[in-house]
C-alpha cells in the first residue's frame, strides 16, 4: 500500500489538480458546464494539463495505482472471509471430498492441491510428517487440478480410486513420483498402489467425480485461492508451500481458538 509519506503528497496534489482543472474552466466560460458542453479545444487543454502535471509528478499515478491495488486486494481478503464463514460445511463436510488423519480431529487441516504442482510435492513431507506427529488433526484433501488435461486426469483417478478403498495411497504415490506426469505414469503409479485399474477406468466415467472437481474449484475461487497449494486452517485462508513450523503455529492457534 502507499507510503504515509506519499499519502500527504498524494492528499495534497490532487486537489491542486482539480483545482487547476477548475480554473482552467472558469476562465474558459464563467458559466456553469456540464460534460456534454465541454468542447474539443476545451478537452485538449483539459488533457494536455494532466498530461504535464502527471509527467512532472509520476508520485501521483503510482501512488493512486497502489491506493487502487490495496483496495482491491483488502476487497478480495474480506469477501474470502465471508466466504469462508458462509461455505464451512461445504469445505470441510463434503462427503464427496476424501479426509485422512484423525476423522474426529479438534482441527482440520484443508489442502487445494494439483498433482503436477512442484510446490504441492515439496510440502508434502511436512504435511505427512504433521499427521504422522498430531493425532488430532483432521485433513481434507481438496482436488483442484488447475495445470492441464493431465492433471484433470490424475485429479479424476484420485477420486475414483476411493471405491477401491485407495485414494491415500494413490495420493501419497502420486505426491512422490517425480518428472513428467503423463496418462502412463498416472496409470502406472495406480497400478503400483493396488489399484484394479480396469475398474478404475469403468469408476472413473462417474459423472459425481466431474461435480466434485468443478465445486472445489468454485470453492477456491470464492475463497480466493488462486494457486496450488493454498490451505484452510481455522479461520485462516494461507497460499502456498509455507515450512512446517507455521503450519504448526496456525494449527495451535485454531486449536485455541484464535
């Protein structure tokens, strides 16, 4: 957001401006205007002062830019908030959205992820650790394939294998595979985990999988979401790969209800 030292500069110039404009037009005609009356020479005086004054004063446009960036950026934060109030069952309670850890856990823990996202397999360990070390955590696995057809695919495969009783251990596989992610591979690490992939593939045709995709990505839109990773905590709506030490910490503090 501006500077406290801009926001003075930027208080005080742009009055200056529009009292300039406003003289400029009352030397012009000294009888009231409306826009429709403004004429072409009038327009071209109106936009060659702007012009100079914003050349000589680039402070102003950037800070009116930044004001303009904070505005909308404090908008986005307070419309996820009551986002997040208002669609709390749908985020942690779908029954459509696969949950691991602690089913009864005092805390949830929500993950939007994409299987082709190198920064969701690099905070992998620590989510695996965290459930590993808290057995009161509760997690919910939000499938939001967001990076191409493949990761569509693999996000379609997940879901389907839980009526194998596999979507953990397909997620842990494909979390850990490394390099390219093509139809192969995915197939592959299913076929790797268990998976009776001729029935995965009948399973997958379910048209609910397609439903569940589409609301989570419509969840993370709402909650402004924009990327993979982005977690939900309590009632906090945290982006990216964060280290596990703040994790913890806004784990602790929904515990204690913070």
């Amino acid at each position: 957001m501006p500077s406290p030292r801009r926001l003075p500069r930027l208080a005080v110039a742009l009055p200056r401006l529009l009292l300039l404009l406003g003289l400029t037009f009352a030397c012009a005609d000294p009888r009231p205007a409306a826009a429709a009356d403004i004429t072409p020479e009038q327009r071209q005086q109106i936009e060659t002062i702007v012009h100079d004054y914003l050349l000589k004063n680039p402070d102003v446009l950037l800070d009116a830019l930044q004001a303009a960036k904070a505005k909308l950026e404090s908008d986005a934060k307070s419309k996820a908030a009551a986002a997040l109030m208002s669609r709390r069952q749908e985020l942690l309670n779908d029954p459509e959205s696969p949950v691991g850890g602690n089913r009864n856990g005092d805390v949830s823990l929500v993950e939007f992820f994409d299987y082709r996202c190198p920064y969701c397999k690099q905070v992998e360990p620590s989510l695996e650790k965290l459930l590993a070390d808290d057995h009161q955590l509760r997690f919910v696995y939000k499938e939001m394939p967001v990076l191409g057809p493949e990761s569509t695919l693999a996000a379609r495969v997940a879901l389907a294998a839980r009526k194998q009783g596999k979507y953990e251990a397909f997620h842990t596989a494909m979390m850990g595979t490394k390099g390219q992610i093509t139809e192969a591979v995915i197939f592959g690490v299913a076929s790797a985990a268990g998976l009776d992939v001729d029935r995965l593939k009948r399973d997958m045709a379910d048209p609910q999988i397609d439903k569940t995709l589409k609301a989570n990505l419509d969840l993370a839109e709402a909650l402004d979401i924009q990327g993979t990773p982005g977690f939900v905590i309590g009632k906090e709506i945290v982006p990216g790969a964060v280290d596990i030490e703040t994790l913890r910490q806004y784990i602790a503090d929904a515990r204690s209800g913070k």
